[in-house]
C-alpha cells in the first residue's frame, strides 16, 4: 500500500540578505512543533554557516563537495512537521507565507500539484542580476509541513552533485531551474 | 573470547606503583632534590611539555565548544540539503510524470 | 621547601581534591605509573619517568588552574616524558608477567591471551601505542585524546582504526595457533 503522502508544505524562509526583503516564518507555523510526531528545525546562518565550512574537510571529495556549495551562501533555514493526522495546520497558515514571496523579487519557477495525494509543492527563486539570490520550497501534504529557505547564490548543479552521498538523493537540477 | 574493547581495558588497566612511591617522591621534592639523570635534551622536553601542557587551559576548551557546535552546525547543513534535494527529487518526478 | 601556596589557598581546586601535594601525587599516582607502565613495559623505567612528572608538577602546581587541568596536565607531560624516555633509552623489553611483583591474577580471563596482548600492544608504533593506551586505560574520547598529545582528531582515529584492526588481527592468528 502506498504510503500516505505527509503534508509536507516547505515553508519558504527568506532569511534577510543583503538588502532583501525579510520573509519571516508566522509565529502560527513555528508552533506546529508542538503538534507534530517529528519536527526538523535547521537554522544555520552567518558565523555558524561559516563554522560548519570550516568543519568540512578539504581532502575529503564529498565534504569539499559540500564545503564549496554553501561558500556563497548566507543561511539555511528548515522547518519541517510530520503530523499523526490531516487538518494540523491550515491552508491559511501557507499562503500567509507564500504572500510574502511576490515580485518583482520572487519568481516562481515550479509548481507541482497532486491531485492523488494531496501534495502541493512550490520552488520559488530569488533573483539579483539574472543569478539566483535565494530559493524558498513550501510542500505541503495533508500529514506534512515543510518549509525550506536558502539565502545566497544556491548553486543548483552543484546541489544536483552531491545527490548520491550524505544519503542526499540524485537532483538533475535542469529539470527544476527551468 | 571476550570482546576485544573489554579485553584491552583489563590489560590497559591501571595498576598501583611499588609501595612507598609517593612518600619518596615527596622527600625529593622537599629537598628540592633535581630529577635523575636529568640531560640536557631530556630538560628541554620537559620544558616543551610544561610550556605545552601550562598552555591557557580555557584555550583547550574553548577550543572543544568550538569543534562541537562545528559538526553540530555541519550536520544540520547537511541535513537540510538533504531535504532540499528530497523535495526537488519530487518536483521532477511531478515534471517527468507530467511530460509523459 | 613549602608547599606551593597557590595551591593551599586555591579556591580553584575542585572540592575533593586534596590540598597538599602529597595527596595529589597519591591521587594520581596510579594513572601516571601506569601510562609510563604500559608504555614502557618496564617498571622501573616507570616508576623514574611518573617521579620526574611528579617533580615536574610540583614547580607547576601553582599555574594549574583546577582539579581537572592537573589530571590533563599531568597525562599530557607523563605522554611526553614517556615517549621521549623511550627514544632515549630503548629500553629491553622485559615481559611484565615476569616481573614477580606483579600481583596473581585470580580470574576466568586467559593469561596467554592477556601476554599476548601486551606484546602487540608494545610492538605498535609509539603513537599509535599511546593512544591505544589512553583511550583504554584512561577511557578518553578521540577528542580527549587529540587534547592530551596535540594530534589531530583524524589521526588519533586513524591510530584507533589501525591499531584495533592489528590487534584483531594478531589476536585471530594467535587463537588459530591455539586451537589447531
């Protein structure tokens, strides 16, 4: 039986860069831990970023893999909720997040929608002077929440590279930047 | 045979000095009494070994807060692109779907 | 000579530690004498590297800043003596079982297999031998380890891997020979 397809709506921090516009996660969002089976919370910004590069090894292929991929890269925020049920968090809760990301700042570049299993996924980019600036990926399912948010230059061939190692599954990262 | 870990500390494990070690090193030491044998080279070690082992002591563990909330920070950096990667694997498998 | 005075007005030391240098040296002992031991395999080359490290402490005592700075102190400067001790001497190895001192050991273990151990564990090279010793006679971390001989982190466990895989391995031989 397939498994049922947790709501996973990946909530787009934009973390502040440079002179970005802010994106915050609602205070309704954050919340949802305390509802949750399993939460993952990553925030990983500035000095910290800057003291996990400086703990991934050189000589090492798949960490200098690693190591050169957040090099341009100013935050990493996560927030993901696993749920026992439908109906923990509400459709609201996601567009007051997806409000934030509009242009001319915010494209988005893929939107996928299930029909079967409820899951809706959003990738939107940042762009500064043609290059991507940011990524932000909202999915959302009935049983799981997730919100991603990567400020900086995400390069996303080089995210595709890493697939197949640190249990990171392969990307073709052609088929998202369209 | 047992297990090799458990093994080891039996024949690692730490046994008494002959009887009397202490007091004698305290007489020495009261009579400021130099180490035996003590070369030139030894000295120099031993000076090495002080200096490194007087090192600021908050340095060594300053030092160990640091390596740990590196690889905290590094895992959680992995993590997330291992997420990241998951939900984009998704998309495209929604795009092939789509496109066939 | 008095003792030093930081060290009887130190609020610094921690709680139970003792407040003459006596008892330092007797709360300690054991773990000095016994690194230089199962590094040296010699005891009376032992029992002169742990008094000098003793000696040595006693001119330090006043710079040690708490109860666990001395224990660090003194494995990192017994590490260093030792090792330099043996450069220097190349001691002969003289097996420690048959030293009469040693205590009978009334146990279901297998006395070959723990002589066995000894002589593997004295045929490693000097820092892999070091290590071994401090992670299994002191039960420190890699991270401790690296801390007390400055080494990288990489490299203590690459001492561990390697040194481990020996023993096993030796040991494997050492139990077919046994056997057959």
């Amino acid at each position: 039986m397939r498994r049922m397809l947790c709501a996973t709506a990946l909530i787009v921090l934009a973390a502040h860069a440079a002179q970005a516009q802010d994106i915050t996660i609602p205070v309704n969002i954050d919340r949802l831990s305390a509802k949750a089976v399993e939460s993952v919370n990553v925030t990983v910004d500035g000095a910290l970023l800057q003291l996990a590069a400086k703990f991934l090894s050189q000589s090492d292929p798949e960490q200098r893999a690693v190591k050169n991929l957040i090099s341009n890269l100013k935050g990493v925020y996560v927030r993901s909720f696993e749920f026992a049920g439908p109906g923990e968090y509400s459709d609201a809760d996601v567009d007051a997040l997806r409000a934030q990301l509009k242009a001319p700042l915010w494209s988005r570049m893929v939107n996928v929608r299930s029909t079967r299993g409820g899951e809706n996924v959003d990738v939107f980019f940042k762009m500064e002077k043609e290059r991507i600036a940011g990524l932000v990926l909202i999915a959302a399912q009935p049983q799981e929440l997730t919100v991603v948010n990567i400020v900086g230059a995400i390069d996303l061939d080089q995210l595709a590279s890493l697939g197949g190692h640190f249990g990171i599954p392969k990307v073709d990262a052609g088929t998202v930047h369209k | 045979m047992r297990e090799l870990d458990d093994e080891l500390r039996h024949v690692l494990r730490r046994e008494s000095p002959p009887a009397g070690f202490a007091e004698r090193v305290a007489q020495r030491a009261a009579h400021g009494r130099s180490p035996r044998r003590l070369t030139r080279w030894l000295a120099a070690a031993a000076l090495v070994a002080a200096i490194a082992g007087g090192l600021e002591y908050r340095q060594i563990v300053t030092a160990r807060a640091e390596r740990a909330a590196g690889e905290a920070a590094k895992a959680q950096v992995i993590q997330a692109l291992r997420i990241t990667a998951g939900k984009l694997q998704i998309v495209r498998a929604k795009v092939r779907e789509v496109g066939s | 000579m008095g003792e030093p005075a930081a060290l009887a007005n130190s609020g610094e030391i921690g709680a139970t530690a003792p407040d003459d240098f006596a008892g330092v040296v007797r709360q300690h002992e054991a773990m000095v004498f016994s690194l230089a031991l199962h590094f040296l395999r010699n005891r009376e080359a032992a029992e002169e590297v742990a008094q000098d490290v003793f000696l040595q402490l006693h001119g330090a005592l006043a710079t040690l800043q708490s109860a666990e700075h001395i224990t660090f102190w003194l494995r990192k400067v017994t590490c260093h003596r030792a090792i330099d001790y043996g450069r220097r001497r190349k001691w002969p190895q003289v097996s420690l079982d048959d030293v009469a001192e040693l205590r009978a050991q009334v146990s279901a273990r297998d006395p070959m297999l723990t002589r066995r151990l000894r002589r593997i564990i004295a045929s490693l090279p000097e820092k892999a031998r070091i290590v071994v010793i401090l992670r299994y006679q002191e039960d420190l971390t890699p991270i401790e380890i690296a801390d007390v001989l400055d080494m990288p982190i990489a490299t203590v466990k690459s001492h561990l891997q390697r040194s481990l895989a020996r023993l096993r391995e030796k040991i494997v031989a050492f139990i077919g020979d046994v056997t057959t």
